[in-house]
C-alpha cells in the first residue's frame, strides 16, 4: 500500500490494525508435521524461524528474496500472498500450501492455488489467518528470482518446483511455478502432466521449452519484453530439471 | 599513508549533521512547484483563483510575478523560470505555491488550472532534426555544433587494412544524489535574501537569481554547503528561484524540498547519445583514420549542454595519436528531459564507443587488444586530443601498463567453468581533461588568515557534496603550512564570508586548493613569522610554523593564540585561472587524468544476467592527497559506472517519464558492487611538473562501461554496444548461435 501510495493511489480513509492479535504471528509445527504460519508473521521472523529453516529450506531462501531488511522487518506473510504477485507465493504454490480464512460463520481453508486462480477471499471480510505448508521431505525444491539488481528490487521472472520421484526414477509428483512482474505466479499443470510418470530424459527436457513458454504466458513490460520472461522461466525450470536429474 | 577520518566523517555517519534540507526557521512556509502535463504544449490559460482561495495558501506564483529575468542557464537563460505561453517538456514550471503546510501546498497544486494545446512531441534527435519539426527554440532545434578535423580522412581511410565501423548508443543516466534538491529560503529584516540551498557554485546562483528577481548580488547570500550529493547535478539552478520569489512575496521563510518523483521530473540527467565511430588500421596495427559522429539529446534546455558536446569532440580519439581524425558532434533539442553536467562530462559517453572500437579493431586484425593500444597510445610528449600543448606526463602509458598487468593477472586465475555462466575479462583506458578548458573563464582562489582568535582560517568557495573537498583543504592546508588540523577553521559554502574559487566542478577542487596553498604559504608564513619575530625577538629565520603556533628548534615558542592577540587579522589572498594549454585552441584542456580499468564479469547463461565480479582501476592522477577521499572517488565513480553500464536508464516514452521514482529506475545495491574493488594510484609526475594532485572526481567513472563491455565480449562473444546492457540482449545473442553449448 505503502508503495502504492507513491504512485499517487490514496489511502484507504480508515484502517482496522490486526497488529495486537497474537495468534496470527505465530508458527507452530501441526500435529501432521506440516508447518502453520501466521498470516501476520513479519517476513524476517518467517524466513528465520528454526521450524521454517528446518523443516522448509526453500521458503526461508525465497523470502530472502524479498525487498530488503528494512522490507522485511514490516511486511507479513500474509500480505505478501495477497498482495498476489509476492515473492514468497511461486514457493508456496510448489508446496501446495493451504491458506486458513477466517470467515463469518467459521474458518474456512482452501488451496493457495485456489485462492490465487480466481484472487478472492472465499467470503465477504474473510481474514486470512494463517498459511500451512507441508515439509517437503520427500522431494527437492527449486526457487530462483530474477530482478533487474541483485536485491530490493521487484521479480522480473520468478519460478519455484517441487518434484519427488518414484524407485523406478520416473516423476512422481511435480509442481512448476513461474511468475514475475505483475503476472500472478501460477502453476504450469499441462507441462507438470506431460512429466509424470516419466524419466527425466534430455529428449523430454528439450522438448518441454515451448509448453513452458506458452503456460507460463508471462506479460512484459518496459524493462522486460514477454518473450525475456518466458525464456528464463523456461531456461531457469529446465536447467533445474536437468541438474539434479 | 597516514588513513584520516574527513572532518565532516564522524557527524555523517552518526546522522547527526543538518543538511540544508532539515532546516526550519519560525513561521516558515512549504512551497510547491506545479509543473506542465504535457512534454511540449502551448498555454492557452493559466487561473489561480481557486487555489488562491484554499485556506492556508500564503502565495501563489506564475510568470507574472518574475519582476526581471524570466530565465535561467549557467550559460545561455533560456529555461524560463515560470512559463508563458508555452511548455518544452514535463519539468516545465507554470506555477508555485506557498502554504502553511506541504498538503495544503500540493492541494493548491491541483486547483490551479491550466488550459493547454498540446503540440507535436519531438521526443528524439531525429525527430526534432525531421524538416517538419517545429521549432522548439527561435534559433531551431540544434543546440549546438562542434568538430575536429586533422588529415585527410579520406584518403587516410583509402590506406586502411581494415576499417571498423559501429553506432553505440548510451542511456540517460540519473544522478541519483541522495538529498533531492532543496532548502529554505529567508526574507531579512534589512530587504536582503538568505538563501539555504545547496549548489556546487554559491556565487553564480547568487549572480542568476540577481537576474531573476531584479535584486543587487550584494543582497543575497547563498549558504549552499554541505550537499547530500550532487555529481553535477545541482550545478544549475533548481527550485531557488520559486523559493525566492516566494520568500519575497510572502516575507516569509520558504522551504522547498523535492520529492524523488519531483526531483526525477525536473532535475537534469546525463545527456543520451548515439555515435557512430568509423576507425580504421593499417597492416601494423597503426590507427590511420578516426571518423565520429555525435548526436546529443538535450532536451529542452541548454545549460551546459554546449560545453558538454565540446567535450565529447575533444575526447573522440582519447589517448590515441590518429593521423586523421574528423569528428562532428550534434547537441540536439527535444522534448524530453533536459540534459546537462553529470560527472564525467560527455566523456563516459565517447570513451565507451572509442574503447569499443579499440576491441574491435584487434580483433579485426587478428592482435592483441592491449598490443594495439601500446602501439597507438600517446607518449609524454605528444599533443593533446585537439594537437594543442598539454602538461607532458606519462600518465597514459602508466595506467595502460598497469592494467596490462592486472589482466594478465586476472586471465591467469579466471574461475572454473560452470555449467550455467561464463567468465570473461575486459579492459579499457582513458583520459580526462580537468577544469573548463581554453577559452572559458575559470578563475580560482582562496584565503588564508590568522583570526583575532588565533585560528588559521582557509576560506574557498568550494562546496561540500560529500565529495571530501573538505579532507583535501585540511590535508593540503596542514601540509603546506605544517600546522596540526586542530589549529585550522575552514570555511566554505557561504558568500558572505568566502572568496570565489569558481565552480565546483570539472575535478578541479583538489587541484586548485593545492595551486592555492602553493600561492598563499610563502606570504602568509613570511606574516606570521615577522610577527612572532616581533613578539619573541627571536630571528626570524630561526622560526617555524608548527603544531599549535611558532616553533623554534622543536619547541613551540608562541600559540597562534599569543600571536594573534591584540592584532589585526593576517590575511592573504589570491586568485588566478586555471592552468590552459599555451595553444589557443577552444575548449582544450591542459591538465589530464588517466585510468586502466580492467573488470571481470560473470555471465548467467540462462538469464542474460551479467555480475561484474572483479573492478580494477589504474588511475594516474599526480600525487594522492587524501588516500581514502581518493579511494571514495574512484569506487564510488566505479560503481556510478556500473549502474551506467548495467541498469541505469530513465526510459522516457513521448516526453513522459517511464521511471517516475527510485522503485524503477534502479541504480547498484551493495549486493551489485563486486567484492574486489581494487585501486592502484599512480602518483609519479615528471619532475619539471609543477601543476601538482589533479582531481579525481570523474575520472572513476569514465572507462568502467568498456572494459565490463569487453569482458562481455571475452565471456560470451556477444559485442555491445548499446547502454545498458540488457539481460534481454545478451539471451538473444546467444540464441542466435553465437553461443549453443548446454542451451535448450
């Protein structure tokens, strides 16, 4: 919003602070092992907490990706994930998190990519709550953001995956993420189908470049033509696939 | 070398010191400044009366209110101060406000209403040069020409073995200071006007804002140090004339300080350009023809874009002794932003295509890039780049040398290949002239006293941008004199109590503190030791000046507080122009700095990302004064550099700014400065010079942007020659086969 503002959008005339509400800056292992986080945790608490760096390596690293410290230290996770083209959401897609609303008549909790294909609460003044994510044990997690700097500087291309193969090295489950920009990060389902089941042959690997591109349908900008985009979504999930065949 | 805080250091880095932009004074009024809509438009109308209604709104001005000069320029006034009939880009200024706050003032800004005709947008050289253009200024749309011409070019390119032929282009590039433009602005009691604003020249904002608002020079004083930044940027006016006349208007102090996105809109850039360089070589690698083209975008103003495209020319063949030389340069208006004074001066610009051409050419003969400089590279004694006289030093040759080790060095170690990136290494060299250049007017001087209170005061009209001129002034001062910095008060930045030094600009600071002290020492010592003479009845010859007062065989014998009591001041002045070469040749320069820049990059092969991971710089320069001052000025030139070559660039769409704010226009973050910023300073001049410590404000960032460029080259293959470079192009050129390996 703050950011917003700069660019001439006014503030909303008033304000509910959900500061003071403990419960939702708070992580907490559930009794599944998956990790819940509190919407409202403040992004560096997230990225350093000893559950979020043991358990889900990749989301500390992503939200390092995010901003600068100063960023850090105000902006939530849950602000984050609404904001809808937030770092942390191409991470958080791949390991198929769940997000929690509070609602009129209950909590209601949904897929994030549910949430995100149609960018609306599930009811009328929903509160998210809280973002539960799985400890990705049994696979491998990628992650990469491509800005025009090194850091404190909006995601040009940005890609997540979570993949876990089967004994017989075929993919048992895949999940490609790509965003950027203002594309909201999606998953890219027609090139994920085209994997499993199926051993990572250089042959396949070449061959998924154009479906990449074409799912991804990342938009450009001044700065980063949509073609630059899908390239690197492409080149950036392939040369992950190829690298830890 | 003794590694010395500045003076300025410890309050800067505690946050404790006050710019010109945290003042305020009691019942100080916030101004605004409206600024045009559109890129190029007429005024059809022009109503306050709805703003002036807003409660809290104290004074409004529009050209009416200007009582003299509607116009400002360092050299030529034709921006206009507030504008009446019509707009020449979107910094244009129509109107300013003064209220009791910034939200009443930027309130204000709204209600005034202006009626405008838009007009045709000549947002490009090209455009503004097309024979239907209409005329952004009543001389047409060339700003100004300059040239160079030696031999017969064509004939010399007839003889050529090969001749290289490239058109590069550069970006606009934002100075990016940290304190956006502004201060306050106080009406005195006795009709006079104290102005609180930072610039790198007080006494010619004093002359241009007399012009302005009619108002003798003696009744204004500029308090104009220290800057938050400046690199060229606040040489010209700013926001001083609406302050002024609003302070007058109201009678009230008025404060005027930029946002980013105001600054962005109305502050000058570096000028873009596109060159074209034909160079051509004989069978030994001999340079025999150098043809260049410069076409300058302006934008609306001149300022000093004249001088900016005379000095382009003038370095079109840099270092390089060339039979034939032809070079044409074009400084063009437009309706885009308005170009002017940023570090480096049209030399960054023209060194990156000469150098680019450098690389080229050997590898079109098939020698060693470094061989094909040695071979061409100016000796002590030859000409300048126009064939007039210069300070004879071996400056070109010794950076040359010095980078030619350190990329052997580099080339030796490269870092092991991996799968996704490549590595490559690249150089370039330079020279860069110091002060304005013959035939322009560019007087310095200082002051040296003893005050009633026994402090040695050393008084110039420099400014402080955080370039360290004030280091420079304590280390030159104590040196000449050997008194402790204790014992110094240095004053700067206010024209009621400096002598003029001239602008601080050029890399001239350092130099003409030093010629200074080498002119007031002898007298002002020669005073101070009668008087201690007189004071002790010791001989004269037996006394020095020392830590603390005048010593007499290690011992001080009289503080400068004994000796100053109870007499008049000492004072000691002097003032004398900036050394020029004997040949009157116009705008050539005399005093050069060189630099060696070897850098090495890493290129993502999958991204089209590149990482400079290494910056080397060989600087020539005369004797360092201030080794870490020194060492600021070329890696904070260094890394200025780097966001030129890789990122920097104010995309302007139809006269409009694309980057309206710092979240676009991105300039390096610590994580895009390489770890190994490495300096070798060559400090020997020949022992007849006696022109002394040049400066080195600019010379850090002229040659950083080849030598990344050829490092691109040497990793990938891929030759720019376009600024910045592009991720976007970088990947294309890969794709288009120059590189396959590992690619999908």
């Amino acid at each position: 919003m703050q950011m917003q503002r700069e660019q001439g959008v006014s503030f909303p005339p008033h304000l509910i602070s959900l500061e003071r509400i403990q419960e939702l800056a708070d992580i907490e292992e559930t009794v599944d092992g998956s990790i819940r986080i509190g919407a409202l945790t403040d992004l560096e608490s997230c990225r350093t907490h000893p559950l979020v760096r043991r358990k889900c390596p990749i989301l500390s690293e992503a939200i390092g990706a995010i901003a600068s410290p100063a960023v850090r230290n105000r902006g939530t996770i849950g602000g984050n994930v609404l904001y809808g083209v937030g770092d942390a959401i191409p991470v958080l897609l791949a390991l198929d998190a769940r997000l929690s609303w509070f609602c009129e008549n209950g909590i209601r909790s949904e897929w994030i990519n549910d949430y995100l294909s149609k960018q609306e609460a599930p009811a009328k003044a929903a509160i998210l709550t809280d973002i539960t994510v799985a400890s990705p044990v049994k696979g491998r997690c990628f992650f990469r953001k491509i800005g025009r700097r090194e850091t404190f500087v909006p995601s040009v291309v940005t890609v997540a995956m979570y993949r876990e193969m089967t004994d017989r090295h075929t993919i048992k489950e895949i999940r490609m993420v790509a965003g950027g920009g203002v594309n909201t990060p999606r998953r890219l389902k027609m090139c994920e189908r085209e994997l499993i089941g199926k051993e990572l042959t250089d042959d396949l690997i070449v061959s998924l470049s154009a479906g990449i591109k074409e799912e991804a349908a990342l938009i450009g900008d001044v700065f980063a033509s949509a073609d630059y985009r899908r390239t690197v979504a492409a080149n950036l999930l392939l040369a992950a696939l190829q690298s830890d065949r | 070398m003794e590694k010395k805080i500045r003076p300025d250091g410890r309050e800067k880095v505690t946050g404790r010191l006050k710019y010109l932009t945290d003042l305020t004074f009691p019942e100080m009024l916030w101004a605004k400044v409206l600024r045009s809509a559109y890129p190029h438009a007429r005024i059809l109308s022009l109503s306050t009366e709805k703003a002036r209604k807003l409660p809290g709104v104290r004074a409004i001005i529009t050209h009416e209110d200007v009582p003299a000069l509607n116009g400002f320029g360092i050299v030529t006034p034709d921006q206009p101060v507030l504008c009446k009939d019509v707009v020449r880009y979107v910094g244009d200024a129509l109107a300013a406000v003064a209220a009791d706050s910034i939200e009443i003032a930027a309130r204000a800004l709204e209600l005034i209403e202006v009626h405008y005709e838009p007009l045709p947008v000549l947002d490009s050289p090209e455009k503004a040069l097309a024979k239907s253009a209409p005329f952004l200024h009543p001389g047409g749309n060339v700003l100004h020409r300059a040239g160079f011409q030696k031999g017969d070019i064509q004939a010399a390119f007839s003889q050529c073995a090969k001749i290289v032929e490239e058109t590069y282009e550069v970006p606009r590039q934002l100075h990016a200071y940290m304190e956006t433009e502004g201060g306050v602005i106080v009406p005195e009691k006795d009709g006079s006007l104290t102005v609180y604003v930072g610039t790198q020249h007080g006494f010619k904002d004093r002359f241009q804002l007399s012009r302005i608002l009619g108002m003798p020079e003696e009744k204004i004083r500029i308090i104009s140090s220290p800057m938050g930044g400046s690199f060229g940027g606040k040489d010209e006016l700013n926001i001083q004339p609406y302050g002024a006349l609003l302070a007058l208007a109201t009678g009230r102090p008025v404060k005027i300080h930029q946002t980013r996105q105001e600054s962005m809109r109305s502050s000058i850039k570096r000028h873009p350009m596109k060159i074209t360089m034909k160079t051509g070589v004989d069978q030994t690698g001999r340079l025999r023809a150098h043809q260049t083209t410069i076409t300058a975008d302006t934008g609306a103003y001149a300022t000093l874009g004249p001088a900016i495209l005379d000095f382009a020319v003038e370095h079109a063949c840099g270092p390089y002794i060339i039979d034939a030389v032809d070079t044409k340069g074009l400084s063009v208006f437009t309706n885009n932003g308005v170009s002017g004074e940023f570090r480096g001066f049209g030399g960054n610009q023209i060194t990156f295509a000469l150098e680019g051409q450098m690389d080229r050419l050997a590898a079109a003969i098939g020698m060693d890039a470094l061989e094909l400089r040695r071979l061409n590279i100016r000796r002590k004694e030859d000409p300048g780049p126009l064939g007039q006289r210069i300070a004879p030093t071996n400056g070109a040759l010794e950076v040359l040398e010095s980078a030619a080790r350190v990329y052997h060095a580099k080339k030796q170690h490269m870092p092991k290949r991996s799968t996704w990136k490549r590595t490559g290494t690249g150089l370039a060299v330079t020279m860069h002239g110091g002060g304005l250049g013959f035939g322009r007017m560019d007087p310095a001087g200082g002051r040296l006293s003893l005050t009633e209170n026994g402090k040695v005061e050393i008084a110039f009209g420099f400014e402080e941008a955080g370039q360290g001129i004030l280091a420079v002034i304590e280390a030159v001062t104590t040196e000449a004199l050997g008194c402790k910095k204790e014992d110094l008060s240095i004053v700067i930045g206010d024209t009621a109590f400096v002598p003029s030094s001239g602008s601080t600009t050029a890399s001239r600071g350092t130099s003409m503190v030093w010629h200074s002290l080498q002119r007031l020492k002898g007298p002002f010592i020669k005073q101070l030791l009668q008087g201690a003479a007189q004071r002790t009845g010791i001989e004269e010859e037996e006394l020095s000046i020392g830590p603390g007062g005048i010593w007499k065989e290690g011992r001080c014998m009289l503080s400068f507080e004994s000796l100053a009591a109870g007499k008049e001041p000492i004072v000691v002045s002097t003032q004398f122009d900036f050394p020029v070469s004997p040949d009157p040749i116009d705008s050539a320069h005399f005093l050069y700095t060189y630099s060696g820049v070897v850098a090495q990059v890493e290129v993502d092969l999958l991204t089209g990302k590149i990482k400079v991971t290494e910056l080397h710089q060989s600087t020539a320069a005369g004797p360092v004064v201030n080794e870490l001052g020194y060492r600021g000025q070329i890696e904070g030139g260094g890394v200025m550099a780097l966001g030129y070559t890789l990122m920097e660039d104010v995309v302007m769409k139809e006269g409009q700014y694309a980057t309206e704010n710092l979240d676009s226009y991105l300039i390096p973050g610590i994580g895009d400065v390489p770890f190994q910023l490495e300096l070798e300073a060559i400090e020997t001049l020949p022992l007849e010079d006696h022109y002394g410590p040049r400066g080195v404000g600019e010379i850090g960032t002229v040659a950083v942007a080849p030598a990344v460029a050829n490092a691109i080259y040497d990793a990938i293959g891929f030759r720019v020659s376009c600024l910045p470079v592009k991720p976007e192009a970088v990947l294309q050129s890969m794709e288009r086969g120059i590189l396959h390996e590992n690619r999908f």
